[in-house]
C-alpha cells in the first residue's frame, strides 16, 4: 500500500478515503472542480504586495515584513506545513528570526485558496513560532476555512506528485 506522506498526521479513516480516490482515479477532477480559481501573483514583487494587503488587514501591529519570495527550494511539507509534531518548531524560529516569507514555487501555479492559506500559515508565524493553538486560532481568524483548506492542499500535493493518468 502507498504512503500518504502529506496526510500521515490525519486519522487512518481519512487517508483510506483518499487512497479510494486514488484507486478510482477521481481524485485530481474533484481538487480541479472545487478550485477552479486561479490567481495572478506571478513574481516576488506581486508577492509582497499580496502577503501585506492580507497582513494590513489581519495583522497590522506586528512585526514589519522582511523580504517575501517564491523559493522553489522549499518543500512544502517540510519546510511549510510541518508535520504536526516538534519538527516545525525549528521552522518557525527561523523565520521569526529573519522575518522573511519564503512561499514555495509549486504555489505561483497553485488555485488561489492554496496561495491564501500558505500566506494565512506563514504570517500567523510573524506571531506565534510553533504550531500550537494559538497559532491554529490566527490561522482560521484570518482564513474561516483554514482546516479545510490546509487537508484539501495536501490533497492537491498528493494528486500533484502522482501526475495525470
Ligand atoms: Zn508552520
């Protein structure tokens, strides 16, 4: 059986669900039919202006914004999303430390939800180091969504790395 490595911190029922998806093949039409929105941030320059509009509005008296750039180095997971245990703390310090926001490249071509919510995860980090619940709390009062959001990226990242069929 396959691993799941982008949904190894989500129970086993969830995961059996998504690798039916898999198996029949439906997984990418229904990710396609749910984000059909694109966006139009191409460049680190489209890319700041986006990530301080959204911090204007939600975050407006912490920390000013250091650099923010698309950096296709990173790895989403590892380096984004954590893996909802001790590992994202490292990640988090850093970037509290250097107040920069790096955003992986495989977002610039990502639906435009995806883009918000890697933003949302990022400038909650501008607060709140490591993932615990009051970083969460950030995260869902800048984006409702942002649970759903963050299960359905790992979706995309999963469908992405198996390719069409
Ligand atoms: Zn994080």
């Amino acid at each position: 059986m396959q691993t799941l490595k982008y949904l190894t911190g989500y129970p086993s029922h969830l995961q059996a669900r998504v690798r039916e998806l898999i198996e029949q093949d439906r997984l990418g039409a229904l990710l396609a039919d749910k984000y059909a929105q694109p966006h139009a941030v191409r460049n680190d320059g489209q890319l700041y202006d986006y990530v301080q509009a959204l911090k204007d509005r939600h975050l407006r008296k912490s920390v000013p914004l250091g650099k923010v750039l698309y950096d296709n180095r990173l790895q989403v997971v590892k380096h984004a999303l954590g893996t909802h245990t001790a590992i994202s703390r490292v990640h988090g310090d850093r970037l509290k430390a250097s107040r920069e926001i790096r955003i992986a490249s495989v977002f610039r071509d990502a639906p435009a939800e995806f883009l918000k919510m890697i933003v949302v995860h990022e400038l909650a980090h501008l607060k709140e180091a490591e993932h615990n619940k009051a970083f969460y709390q950030l995260c869902t009062h800048m984006e409702p969504d942002y649970h759903q959001l963050e299960f359905d990226l790992r979706l995309y990242l999963t469908q992405l790395e198996i390719g069409p069929r």
